[in-house]
C-alpha cells in the first residue's frame, strides 16, 4: 500500500545532512510497515528490531551508549553483519527502551554516515523529557490513509492521481465528481486505517461484507485503544482517559446545527469538572495521537496562536472511520447521506483529519457572537477562512459574517459541490479537503 510520506523518507535519506529519523504516529497507523517497506526499496539491506517486550535487546544499551559497540552487538544480536554506510537499521517500539531512544544522539554525533529510523506510538506519553535527544533527530508523522491515499489503496488509481493534481480553479469532470462523492461516503465508513483499507479493498465486490468486516476491525481497534490506555497511562489516571475517549463522539453528538460543538468539561467524567481537572488526561490522548484539537479563537488575526484559550477548543476522532463505528452509526444511513445534524461533525472530523495529514499541525477555529467558521488557515497571504457544508446547500451567513469584518482575499466552502469561484470565495469538494491544504502549504512554501 503506497503512502506519500515514502517521498519525504526518500529526502531525509538522500540529505547531506541526515539525521536519525523517529516516525511518529498512533498505532495501527501503519509505521511499521511503511519503514521496512522503504528500507527494501531503498537500501541495500534493512535490519529491524523490535523493542516491544525482547529484554534481551534492551540489555544492549544498559551499559556505555557507544554506537559501535552498539553495532557490534546487534550484528551477534541479528546474526548477520551491517554496513553502517550503506544499509538501514530500524528500531521499532522505541519508547519501550528509553537509553536507546537517548543512544540516537550519539549515532548523530559518532555515526552520522549510519542511517537510522526508529518508531514509536506512545512517544509522547510513556518518556520523560530528558530521553529524548533535542536536535539530533529528525521528526516524521504518519497519519491514517488520506481520501486519495485510500483512493489509491483500493485499486482507484486515475481517480486519485486526478485529485492530486487537480488545482481547483476549474471543476472536476462531473462524472469523476460523482464517483469521487460516492467513494467519499464509503470512506468515512472506512476511515483510513490500513487494517480496514486492506479488508475494504479485498471485499470491494461485495459491500455489505467489506462493511460488516471493516466495522469488526474497527471494534477490535477501539478495544485495543483502550488496553493501550490501560497499560500506558502512567500517572495519569486510565479511568478519566477512558471516559473522555469513550466521550469524544458523545461530545460532537451534542451539536444542534450540524456543526461540531466546543468541548464541554462538565459531564466529561463525572466527579470532575474544570479544565485545571482535565488537563492531564486531555493531553494524554492528544500526545497518544488519538485525538486531534481545534483551537477556538475569537479574534481572526497573525498570529492565531496569540489568541488561543487552553480551555477552549473542538475535539475530534484521530480517524473518520472508528468514529462512525464509535457513534454506532449505521452504515447505510451514511452511504444514503441522509443521518441528520450527524454528517455535519463527521464531515468536520474527515476535513480536521485531512488538515493534519496534510501537513497542517495547528487547527484553529473561529467563533464570533452568533457565527462559527470550521477551520482558519494562516498562510502568507492572509487567514484563510475554510468553511465546511456536509450537504450542497451553500449558503452561510457565518461566512458571511467573517468576510464583512476580516475581508480575506480568499475564502473557501467546502461541501458536495462541484468546483465553482465566485468573486474571492472558492467552492470546493469536501472529500479534497487534503489537496487544498497541500496546495496552500505549497503557496507558502
């Protein structure tokens, strides 16, 4: 299954100034297997290990963190010997053995010809600060299958090679918009976990089945979850990470408008309330990568940052896909398009997903005294306001609102439309929510 982030692999490893690589990103996301993937097409030969419960290879870096000596040992660990100019060592479920995580340090200091990927799922929340080393490593996210990487997943090639390269300033042809809009509806059934895409696209003949097996998995995964959060959460409490994980579809599903609400604290876990209370377990999710915020700005000016409240914010689903099974949402309704104010926070969701996977790490949202805009952009050339309709109705007087009062040089609606331009405001499908934020990064590249 090809992933576009085997292109920013290829760069960090043709850079003159390589350093180790940790791969960040929940788990079942797929790192595992798209670093041994990239290392038997790009290296000549690629060594992995596994961390996750093999004392014995922890033991080799409980005395001096020497890479060579670190070498040495692995090629008797491995049986097999290890060019350290030319092949790849991959070090999986790193947080599991914080010296070695420290070790990547001196791999960049003693060892910077060797390249080294490692990869974690729980890297934010089971290592103390101090394990990691500060500017000797290189950073990458994996995230769950975009809409064209899924496109691409399930044999869908023209259709997602047309989505990446369309630019929006014409529309798509109908017929390829009607395909995409339907596919659209199956992938927030879907999601993009490469379990559920591999079970999707192997019974693709046969929805009904592809469906049922696809919502299994995803049953099996939100149990998982909730083991890791269990087994994982340290100090924190595991209970409170339960409950505002289990909460987070209860949340969007208080909505009255179609729009995914703010995060409210009261009800969350019952005995607790407060932001001071929940914090702790809130960050807990949001560094295992199983949630993604939006700030609630009310101010729309550079910086957003500047305007953000710890206690304000929208919260979604790391994956479309284990929300619609979370919410209990019938698979046919979703297809049919027809669940009420429901498809209103699991379009959001799909686009917040989208935003992130594309690169764009920081979500804000703008909320004025009667009127919400979903997403702001900053780019170079301004905010950009990115309003998003689940349906083909258009019209939005929150939008027009924030024109009135910011005047933007562009604004966006997202929904089932085709691609339209009238004036500064640009009407684009919301299944390219991902091709839109690639091509703004680019302009402000």
């Amino acid at each position: 299954m090809k992933r576009t982030i085997i292109k920013e692999l290829t760069v960090w490893k043709n850079s003159k100034d390589r350093k180790p690589l940790i791969l960040r990103g929940a788990r079942q996301v797929g790192k595992t297997y798209i670093l041994q993937e990239f290392g038997k097409t790009e290296f000549p030969r690629c060594h992995y290990v596994n961390f996750e419960g093999d004392e014995q290879l922890s033991a080799l870096f409980k005395n001096a963190i020497s890479p060579a000596r670190i070498i040495n040992e692995l090629q008797f660990y491995l049986d097999t010997s290890i060019d350290t100019a030319r092949d790849l060592i991959i070090f999986d479920e790193i947080q599991r053995c914080p010296r070695a995580l420290t070790a990547l340090k001196y791999f960049r200091e003693q060892m910077p010809e060797m390249a080294l990927c490692s990869a974690g799922s729980l890297l934010g929340v089971n290592l103390a600060a101090d394990s990691f080393p500060v500017g000797k490593v290189t950073f990458l996210d994996l995230y769950p299958l975009s809409f064209d990487e899924f496109l691409e997943g399930i044999g869908k090639l023209r259709l997602a090679e047309l989505l990446r390269t369309h630019v929006f300033q014409e529309a798509l042809p109908q017929i390829a918009h009607e395909q995409l809009w339907n596919l659209w509806k199956n992938y927030l059934i879907t999601g993009g976990l490469p379990e559920a895409v591999n079970v999707y696209r192997e019974r693709f003949e046969n929805q009904y089945e592809a469906i049922l097996a696809v919502r299994r998995i995803h049953r099996d995964l939100l149990d998982t979850y909730m083991a890791d959060i269990a087994k994982h959460s340290g100090k924190t409490n595991a209970r409170h990470i339960e409950r505002l994980w289990r909460n987070v579809p209860a949340q969007l599903a208080r909505t009255q408008d179609g729009s995914a609400p703010k995060f409210r604290f009261k009800d969350a876990v019952p005995g607790l309330r407060g932001y001071e209370r929940l914090a702790s377990p809130l960050d807990w999710l949001e560094n295992a990568r199983l949630v993604l915020r939006t700030s609630i700005v009310s101010r729309a000016e550079t910086p957003l940052v500047g305007f953000v409240r710890d206690n304000r914010f929208k919260q979604y689903f790391f994956d479309v896909g284990l929300l619609s099974t979370a919410t209990n949402i019938d698979p046919a309704i979703i297809l049919k398009y027809d669940y009420g104010s429901y498809k209103g926070y699991v379009a959001e969701n799909f686009v917040a997903q989208e935003l992130r996977a594309a690169g764009i790490l920081d979500l804000f949202c703008w909320e004025g005294r009667t009127s919400e805009v979903e997403f702001l952009l900053e780019t170079p050339s301004g905010i950009i306001p990115l309003e998003v309709k689940s349906g083909r109705v258009t019209r939005s007087k929150s939008l027009d609102v924030f024109e009135k009062r910011y005047h933007p040089l562009q604004s966006i609606v997202l929904s089932a439309r085709n691609v339209k331009t009238q004036g500064s405001r640009s009407y684009v499908p919301v299944y390219a929510a991902s091709r839109l934020g690639r091509l703004l990064l680019e302009k402000g590249a």
